[in-house]
C-alpha cells in the first residue's frame, strides 16, 4: 500500500504521509473531506478539520476565506454550528497553507484524524 500512503496503523501512516509531497497531502486533504462530506456531512469535516487545526469557528472561517473560499457562504445551522457549502471545502485545504503557521503539519493531522474513515472509503 506504499503508493497510497495507506498502512495499517496511525502511527505508519504519518510516518508515510510525511514522506509525501505537500502536492499529494493536499489533495488527499481535499479527497478526504470531499468523501467524508458525502458520507458523513459537512459538520463532520469541519469538526475534524478543527481539531487538526486547532482552529475555532473564527479561524476556520478565515482559512476558508483565505483559500479563496466566498466569504458570504460560511453560515450556521438552525443549532448554530458553522457551516459552509460541501463544494467549497476544498478552500480549508488551500486557505491552510495562508493562515496555518505549519500547514503540512495541519493537513497531515486531518489526514490521519480520519484514518479509520480513509481505510473504509
């Protein structure tokens, strides 16, 4: 599975993302939220991304905004959680690498805080 940067635990798959280009871990960022919004909704993907990030509400906002992400589409829900389209979640992946101060770091953090989500996909 070493072309995937797939293995079989956590810990050997950071060690293999780390090897990646930050090319490959974007767009395995921006796969892996695509697939996990399709799956599980756009609440999932922000609350990982959060925690990878360690980001609030604010700082996800902006990361979204920074990554060319519309400023007008960040919204709430009737419980008032955050919220943006589905299509635009790619933007957190772009907006990272202008507001995160190590965003490989964040990106790979994501990555493997959905590893037991990417193994099933």
């Amino acid at each position: 599975m070493g072309a995937t940067g797939l293995s079989a635990d956590r810990d050997e798959y950071r060690a293999r993302l780390s090897e990646q280009p930050d090319g490959q871990i974007d767009a395995w960022a921006m796969e892996a939220m695509r697939d996990i919004s399709i799956r599980h909704g756009v609440l999932q993907v922000l609350d990982g991304y959060r925690r990878a990030s360690g980001m609030d509400d604010d700082g996800v906002a902006r990361a979204f905004a920074a990554g060319d992400g519309p400023p007008a589409a960040v919204g709430r829900d009737r419980d008032g959680r955050l919220m943006v389209p589905a299509v635009t979640l790619h933007c957190l992946v772009t907006g990272t690498h202008a507001v995160a101060p190590a965003p490989r770091d964040v990106l790979i953090e994501y990555l493997v805080e959905n590893f037991d989500e990417l193994v099933y996909i």
